[in-house]
C-alpha cells in the first residue's frame, strides 16, 4: 500500500497494545507501518515483540540524560530519521514535556485504561472498583500537555462484574484495548478524524446506537 502512514511506536514494557498494533500493521490494506519501536527501558518485551515481527527498535533510557527534553531529543532525532508521521504511545510510562507534545501536535496517540476525562493517572481499575461505576473501559486520545487528556478518538466500554478485582477488571478491559487502539490509529490514518475545538469530529465512521445497562435488571 503506497500512502501507509509511518508511524514511530513507545513503549516502557510488556508491549501488550504493541503486539495489537503489529498485528493490525501485517494486515493487508491497514493504513499504518510501524516503522521504529522504542523503549526507555531496556530488555522489556515489548523489545522481543518487535524483533521477532522484523521491525526496527531502538532504547532510550531516560537515565542516561540529564532532563527530560534532552530525553526527548533524543527519541526526535531517532523517529525523524525514520521518517515517522505519527507517533503512538503504547504502556509508555514517562511523563512528556510540552517541547515533545507540541513537536507532535495532533500526530501523537495514547491509549488509557479508563474512560477518560473519568480516572486519569495510575491504578485506575481499583479507583474505578472502589467508586462503584457499573462500567469501565479504555480511551484512545490525542495527546495534550495536560495528561491523560487530549481529544478522544474511540473508546470501549466494559461492565464492572460483582466480584471484579483490579486484576480482572484489568484483564477484562485490555482485551478491548488491543481491539480500540488498532481501529483509532487507522480512523486518523485514514483522514477520518478531525480536531476541532478540542475535541475530535469523525467522518465517514459507523457509530454505536445501542445503549447498556449494567447490572441487566428486569422489573417483571
Ligand atoms: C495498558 O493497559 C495501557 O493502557 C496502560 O499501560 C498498559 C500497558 O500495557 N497505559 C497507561 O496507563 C498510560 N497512562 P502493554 O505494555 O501490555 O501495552
């Protein structure tokens, strides 16, 4: 496919939403390729997941530079080398500077594990739990210097069960992570996506019509 969009994939970990990523990329006709994987931490999974599909990585490890732009530099000069269009920010754990966000304006990605702008920040599934909401789930933002905020580009959604623990619950709603963030970053490649006034206008997309309810109760 010509016109694949090039796009640069971080990471700090297992690279679980990476593997999606990947899979999504092999796939005939899908608008992305990934063409650099890079972790600030050496020897994560993440690393062996892309090796082992044939692309590209590189480590950048925020400890061996004295401030965070300096950091980022460095993981600019490595996805302008290759090239990259798009960036997408898979488990990556470091808080980014506004110099690398605006550097990215509306080309950086980031998956969350709640329903966002609900629970940002870390330990989501225990807090989500603990306030007692019936749903959970996962967003697909643009990237803002504020975290885990940023127009929203797809979300899905998950029921909180009565005996959930954080593991569950966890596990429950990154199966729908590696199902959303394939589908986000191929409705931005694709053009379908427009920021405007903060948040983002789709175009050309199928959108969801059913409502739910959670616990299914019935007054009969
Ligand atoms: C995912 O659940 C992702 O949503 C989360 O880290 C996990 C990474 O897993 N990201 C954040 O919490 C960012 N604020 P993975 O390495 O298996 O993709």
């Amino acid at each position: 496919m010509a016109d694949r969009k090039r796009v640069g994939v971080l990471i700090s970990g297992r690279g679980s939403n990476l593997q999606a990523l990947i899979d999504a990329h092999a796939q005939p006709g899908y608008p992305a390729e990934i063409v650099r994987v890079i972790s600030n931490v050496p020897d994560v999974f993440g690393l062996e997941r892309a090796k082992a599909a044939g692309i590209p990585t590189a480590v950048v490890s925020h400890k061996d530079f004295p401030d965070r732009e300096s950091f980022e530099r460095a993981i600019n000069a490595q996805l302008e080398a290759d090239g990259a269009e798009l960036v997408c920010l898979a488990g990556f754990m470091r808080v980014l500077t506004d110099y690398f966000v605006s550097s990215w304006n509306g080309r950086l990605l980031n998956i969350h594990p709640s329903l966002l702008p609900l629970f940002k920040g870390l330990h989501t599934h225990e807090r989500a739990i603990q306030e007692g909401v019936r749903f959970a789930g996962c967003t697909v933002h643009f990237v803002v210097p504020e975290m885990d905020s940023g127009p929203i580009i797809a979300q899905a959604v998950v029921p909180i069960l009565p005996d959930d623990t954080p593991d569950l619950l966890a596990a429950r709603v990154l199966e729908q992570e590696h199902v959303v963030y394939p589908l986000a970053l191929a409705l931005v490649c694709e053009g379908k996506t427009r920021i405007e006034h903060g948040t983002v206008r789709l175009s050309g997309v199928k959108t969801v019509m059913q409502a739910l309810v959670n616990p299914q109760a019935s007054l009969a």
